[in-house]
C-alpha cells in the first residue's frame, strides 16, 4: 500500500476540522471509506460493525479445503488484508474513527493536498466496490489482489463461466492471461482466465 497514506486518530477529517458546525449534504451522504486495522482481525472487526449498525465489508472469497483425511470444508480467505471497507456519512466516520479497533482511514495521496496540508480520505466508488464483491462472490478461480495501479492493457469481457458478461483489462504475465479490476484507490484485483472465454471490447 505504498501508494497510499493515512490519517489517523488525530482531529482532522475531510473537512479540516472536528468542529464544523452543521453538515452539508455531501456530509450526509453514505460513502465507502477504508478502515487501516490490525492484520488477522478483519472478520472479528466487521462483526463489531454489524453489530453497531454500521454497513462493513472484507473482501474475502469462499475457498473449499480438503483436509488429510478427505474432509473438505468451506473457508473464508481474506484477499485484502489490514483493510476494512466502512460504509459511512462523515458525521457517522468522524464516530467510527475512534473506535479502539479502528487504527486510521486511508488518504488519496494522489489527490492534492488541503487548505490544512493533508490529502483528502481516500473514498470508493459504489461501483467499484459492486464489481469488487461480485468478483469475489462468483469467480470460480482464486482472486488475489495487487497493490499497483495498473494502466496498459485491453478492455475485454469474459463471455464464459460463472463471470460472464463481466468486463476489465487483461494483461499478459508469465504466459498466462490475467483479468484485472483496478480500483481508483487500492489497486486492482485479479483473476486467472484462459484465452477461450474472453474477447474484446
């Protein structure tokens, strides 16, 4: 995550202060935020969430493990791990901020600095974040996640299998042909696909 900073516990927010008075209606308005936690806790935390009334989401896929003795059971595997996404109004994240579990929000570095000298908080777009669980709820294929911004590449759409009709950039690595979706912020997922079951767009 080098690409990214964040902003911790300390009273600036997106605004530049804690004690604006009143919210404007951009302030009222849900958006998805990334939540810095401690690694191995992503699943323990979004059920803390839940059970505050907060919308939380890890980024996990379902994987089938076979054990030893032939038992085969489902488990959840955590793809971006450290990260929590959190659903939030700015009123609710200023609350959130300051949980014992919540380490920081994520900042666009990319993004220019403010009147206060920090980046504003890196935010997710609600439609990457359906593509992002749609990937991960039905790819048939182990997805792993890549901490670059990926920018060569053609645009393709999967015409096969359980992803069909699903659309990103493809690239070439090692012989083998990868579907990416890049997120504004974090990065990009990925996911193995063959030749066959792809075309251009």
């Amino acid at each position: 995550m080098s690409e990214t900073s964040e902003i911790s516990h300390s009273g600036t927010t997106a605004l530049g202060v804690d004690d604006a008075v009143g919210f404007s209606s951009d302030e009222k308005r849900r958006v998805w935020y990334v939540a810095v936690i401690n690694r191995n806790s992503e699943k323990l935390i979004r059920e803390k969430l839940l059970q505050k009334g907060y919308e939380a989401y890890v980024a996990s896929q379902l994987e089938e493990h076979r054990w030893a003795n032939g038992r085969k059971k489902k488990v959840e595997r955590v793809v971006i791990t450290a990260r929590i996404f959190i659903r939030l109004t700015e009123e609710e994240r200023r609350e959130v901020v300051y949980l014992p579990y919540i380490n920081s929000f994520m900042t666009d570095k990319a993004r220019f600095v403010n009147e206060y000298g920090t980046h504003p908080l890196a935010v997710i777009p609600d439609h990457e974040m359906q593509m992002l669980r749609f990937m991960l709820s039905n790819a048939d294929m182990p997805v792993d996640f890549i901490t670059t911004h990926l920018r060569a590449g053609d645009r393709i759409r999967i015409v096969r299998g359980a992803l069909k009709g699903f659309e990103g950039e493809v690239t070439r690595l090692l012989g083998e042909t990868y579907v990416f979706i890049r997120l504004s912020i974090l990065g990009a997922a990925t996911m193995r696909v063959t030749p066959q079951d792809i075309e251009l767009i």
